[in-house]
C-alpha cells in the first residue's frame, strides 16, 4: 500500500493543545512506531497507496463520559512516499497535497460513540489543501476501554473515507478515483507519567 494518504492542510498544530475531557486518560502518538497509509482507486482496475510516515498527536478519553474524546493527529504531507517519484511529485504538487503551501493535514475528533469494549465511532473533522470538512474514524484499540489507565501504552488502527473532491484534489477524474480510504497505525504511549 503506498499511494495517497489523508489530505494536506492547515498550518501547524494548534488544535494538539485543545482541551483533554475531565477524568481524562492521555496519550501520544509515538512517531516512531505510527504512520497513515491513502488507498485510491486505479484505472478502475487496481488501486493505489501512499504512506505518510511521519505524524504526531494525541488521545485522551475520559473516565467518567464514555463519549468524551480528543483526538488529534497532524500528518507531515511532506513527507509523503509513494512507489515512484512521479507519483510522488505529483501528489506533494499543486493538482493533490499542494505541500508548498499546505503541509499538514489534521484530523480532530470531539465525540466518541463506543461500539464495542475497545471500538469506537470518532466524529471530527479532517482539514487538507486549507479546507476543513467533517469526518469520522472507526478506531480499534489494542485494550478494552474498561482496563485502560493511561499507564499503559496502547496500538490504535484507524480508517475513514473521504472524497478528495471535497478538498480539491480533482485532477485525474478518469484515472484516479474519488474515494480515498484512509487508515492510521499508531503506538500511542502514556502522557505525564
């Protein structure tokens, strides 16, 4: 899997200092185990895969509100691989990510709907190419919520699926397709431990 990941926006990461939920439980990504991988339909054929191997972020549940949430992951665009160079060229450019003037893609989520003893339904928002449109992720954590202390790391894997119309990114209708699934691999570790 290596072609087009997440979308490309926004500056930097304010939104990593948004408030935790109270009683929370915190995480962060550790960059050095965690990177997002951008399936995309091919020649309607095949498909496509980018990886992002550089990201960081956040997570803190709350132990009192099981839909208390922040989630907070800022994907570098920049450093986006794919399996040649000019397929990655042409997603760092102006027709995709346009990474000289949008580096970061950012995906915030606020509320948690759990649909099992370690799944959940994330609702936030994704912001890529300076546009910022809503989202959900289906996250699995590696631990039942009921045994998670925060002292303890934890792996999440995560997917969402967005139009990459909805950002801008249009070039290519007839050879790229429309639907980008996104999928997020991440060692989260304790926070203030």
């Amino acid at each position: 899997m290596r072609f087009w990941t997440a979308l490309a926006a926004t500056a930097v990461l304010p939104l990593l200092g948004a408030a935790a939920p109270a009683g929370a439980i915190t995480y962060h990504i550790d960059p050095t185990h965690a990177q997002v991988q951008a399936k995309v339909g091919f020649f309607g054929l095949g498909s496509k895969t980018a990886r992002f191997p550089r990201l960081e972020g956040r997570v803190a549940l709350s132990d009192r509100d099981a839909q208390a949430v922040t989630l907070d992951v800022q994907i570098d665009a920049q450093a986006l691989e794919a399996g040649d160079t000019l397929t990655r060229s042409r997603l760092r450019g102006p027709d995709f990510f346009d990474v000289d003037h949008y580096r970061h893609v950012i995906f915030h989520g606020s509320s948690m709907t759990r649909t099992g003893p370690h799944s959940a339904q994330v609702a936030g928002t994704i912001s890529a190419r300076g546009v910022t449109r809503p989202a959900a992720l289906t996250v699995n954590f590696s631990q039942p919520f009921a045994v998670m202390t925060g002292r303890e790391p934890v792996h999440i894997a995560a997917t969402t699926r967005i139009d990459r119309r909805d950002f801008g990114m249009t070039a290519y209708p007839l050879i790229v397709g429309r639907q980008v699934t996104i999928m997020i691999d991440a060692d989260l570790m304790p926070s203030g431990v």
